[in-house]
C-alpha cells in the first residue's frame, strides 16, 4: 500500500515536470524548473506544479487512447525523457550541498512543514475506507469502472441505464488519477485509490507550506483555516466540493502573490489549478467562469513583464482544453446528460415556476444564508472593499479582494439560480448538497477579508 502511493506520486510528479521541462526546452526558457531563491514558493513550483501537470497529463492521455495501460506506458516514457536532465541537475544539488550543508537546512524545514500538514490528510484519505455518499456513488464508483474495463471506454459502462444514479456525465478526473493509483497497487481496494484525494489537494497544501515558510501566518492560517473548518471530514472522505474550494482559494491568493512578490510562475500555478477545476466536477466550469476572469484582471498589468510563466499557461491551457473537449465528445457519443439539463424545457418550466414564488425564494435564501455566515456578509464585504479600493486605488491587494468577492457573488447567485431549476424538492436538494456546494464561496469571501486587510511586516503581507 505505502509503496503504491509513493510510487504514484513519484510518477505524477516526474510526468509533470518532464512535460515542463520539454515545454521549456522547447521555449529555451527555464520555466517550472529554474532553481528556488530566498523566500520563493519553492513547493509551489517544485512541487504542486509538476504534480497538476502530471495528473491532467494522464487524464488526457487516458481520454484520448481509452486504454489505461497506453496512457500508464505513455506516460511512463514522458516521465523517462527526463530522467538524464533529472539526475545531472540532483547530481549539481549534491555537490553544492555536499561543499555547503547548511544551505540544505532550509529546504528540509520547507519539507517538514509540509509533511506536518500533508502527511495527516494523505493518511486519513487511505485509512478511510470508500464508504460514504458521492465517493461510493459517484466518484470512486467510476473510479472502479475505469480500473475494470482498463480505461475510459465503452466497455466501462457508463451508457448502461442502470448506473444512471451515479451521474455518469460528471468529468471523470478524479475517477481516472484514483484508478490510476489502484493500477500501480496492483489491485482495486477501498482505501488506496482514495489517495487520488490527498494528490488532488496537494498543490493547495504544498502553497500554504510555502506561506508557513515565509512566516505569512495570517494568509497561511486563514487559508488553512477555511480548507479544514469548511471541507472537515469530506476533505478525506471523498466529496471532491472540499477540492473545489481549496481550489478557488489557491487561484486567488497565487494569482495575487504573483503581484506581490512577483513570482510569475504562481500565475501558471493558478492556471494549473484552473485546469485541474474544470475537469474535476460539472459546477468546476462555472467556478472558474465567475473566479478567474475577475482575479486575472485585479493582476493584469502588474505582472512581471518576462515570458518564464507562459510557458506554464499555454501547457495548462492546451490540457485543460483537451481534457475537457474529449470528455465532451465521449459523453456525446454516449448519450451521456446532466440529470438537471436533460430536458432543458422542462428546468425551464421549474424555474419559472418558482422564481415567482414567494416561499421558494424564502427556502433558498435561507439556506444560503445559513452556509455563508449570515444573508449581508456578501453585499457588506463588497462595499467595504470598493470603499477600500477607492480611497486607496494603488493598493492591488484592494483590488484583488474586489475580484475575489466578484466571483464569491457571482458563483453564488449561479448556484441560487440552478437550485430553483432542480428537478428534486428545493427543501430536500439543499439540505443534502447545499452545505457543499457553497464551500468555495466561502472559501473565496475569506480570502477576500484578509486581502482586504493590509497587514504588513518588512514591506511585505503576511
């Protein structure tokens, strides 16, 4: 079991920074690879980048050939290319540590933050057992599917009317990396392939080691915060709304220390974990719609005008794409539908119906309300953030937490919107999901508060 996670991991992470490392040969720019300075998101872009690349790498591959084992072998043999410039570059490491050991002490506290923080989580998603609602019906179900018919194919079963209760139609990200993981353990069991979890959190968590490094506490303990407190026990239990929302949350704080402290490779960091949302969950498309948008214009502008993190973009860009198109195509020929919008007419008519009703306006709001802390903390964050951002215009920390509220509204009001169109009771629908799917507005109205408040220590936020 330990030999398979570890392996899994090594493979995503090795893929991932091949693929990034034949992008930037390609450039002939160091992107993704260039040595960690004092202070710099070393796990970040060390870690978590190549990771997220790795996965969306295998998923694509997976989606394209339909057969896991030639997406394993491909991806085994993009890993490989790298592995010479791997070993010549480990080697330099070794020999500058060797003459200078106290320059690895740094390196080895960022890495013991990170376990402190990672290792627990990792833990708790094996030991868990598959047992309880979207990861036993929906996600690791699939997940199961793929394993068996080795590969995202017909013969997985998806069309088949009866596995129509477990959403068939979903992206299946997640599935694919958790049967993935079972391949490399050999056989599919109800704790390994839950690892897939803990990797999918890993850039959000490899980021706020970051930030404990630098001594950014306020960020750091406030993201760590609303990861935890808000996802608690599903961050393990395999509900993917937790990754969501610790997504939503990595976009907005990468993006902004992109500006802050002008690391642009955090801007392919938050385009990474872009990708990974789109094709994670059918309500990822809409997340990153109202999120990213409004967080690349607070930061356009004030980029740090060198081509080191196109590199980065273009790639998370063209695997967003392709991942995203192909599960498109293959659900198509499939006759796969949303279960909300296999009949448009009909949501329609739901809609309608109660829009105009008092007491299915008083259901919803209140339980919005009830998950966002109160019904004003939106609208009060907002208008205390455009005052800030008004008397204080050169601050872009005042006008990332504009952007960041922008895509808290305007992903919530989306969601109030899908609510009155459901096909199931309105009451029953939110009680059962409302409290998930509303993580990442949380999550983002957070961020947005502590962006809003400008703490600083040696000219830096903390």
């Amino acid at each position: 079991m330990l030999s398979a996670v570890i392996e899994s991991l090594i493979l995503f992470w090795l893929t991932g920074w091949s693929v990034l490392w034949m992008a930037s040969a390609a450039s002939k720019r160091p992107a993704g690879i260039r040595p960690a300075y004092a202070g710099s998101f070393a796990l970040s872009v060390k870690l978590a980048l190549p990771v997220g690349t790795g996965m969306l790498l295998r998923y694509a591959t997976e989606l394209l050939t339909g057969n896991s084992q030639i997406a394993e072998v491909l991806c085994l043999i993009i890993g490989v290319c790298a592995v010479p410039v791997l070993a010549r570059k480990l080697m330099e490491k070794f020999q500058k540590f060797k003459s200078q050991p106290a320059l690895l002490l740094p390196g080895l506290k960022l890495a013991a933050i990170f376990i402190l923080i990672w290792a627990p989580l990792a833990a708790f998603s094996i030991l868990d057992p598959i047992i309880v609602g979207d990861a036993k019906e929906i996600w690791f179900f699939h997940a199961k599917m793929i394993f068996y018919a080795q590969g995202i194919n017909q013969q997985a079963g998806f069309a088949d009317p009866a596995v129509l209760f477990s959403h068939p139609d979903y992206p299946k990200l997640l599935p694919a990396i958790g049967s993935a993981v079972a391949r490399i353990n050999g056989a599919w069991n109800d704790h390994v392939p839950k690892f897939s979890v803990a990797l999918m959190l890993l850039p959000a968590f490899a980021f706020i080691a970051d930030l404990l490094f630098q001594r950014r506490y306020l960020f750091s303990l406030v993201y760590l915060g609303l990861v935890i407190s808000g996802g608690g026990s599903l961050l393990y239990s395999g509900y993917v709304d937790p990754i969501l929302s610790a997504n939503a949350g990595l976009m907005a704080l990468a993006l902004f220390f992109a500006v802050e402290d002008g690391d642009a490779l955090l801007i392919g960091l938050a385009l990474i974990t872009a990708s990974l949302t789109l094709n994670l969950k059918s309500e990822g498309l809409p997340l990153v719609f109202f999120t990213l948008p409004p967080l690349l214009w607070a930061a356009y502008g004030k980029i740090k005008r060198d081509t080191e993190w196109k590199v980065v973009a273009v790639a998370s860009i063209i695997l967003a794409l392709v991942c995203y198109a192909s599960w498109a195509v293959i659900s198509s020929r499939l006759g796969l539908v949303n279960d909300m919008s296999g009949d448009k007419g009909a949501a329609w008519a739901r809609f309608l119906s109660r829009v105009g009703d008092p007491v299915q306006w008083r259901i919803c709001l209140g339980y919005f309300a009830q998950h966002l802390g109160n019904g004003y903390i939106l609208t009060g964050i907002l208008a205390a953030t455009i005052f800030r951002y008004k008397t204080m215009p050169k601050e872009s920390r005042f006008k990332m937490a504009l952007a960041a509220n922008l895509g808290a509204l305007s992903y919530a009001a989306f969601m109030f919107l899908v609510y009155l169109s459901t096909h199931h009771d309105l009451a029953w629908h939110l009680h059962y999901s409302s409290y998930r799917t509303l993580l990442p507005v949380q999550t983002l109205i957070g961020i947005s508060m502590v962006l809003a408040v400008p703490l600083v220590r040696g000219g830096r936020p903390v």
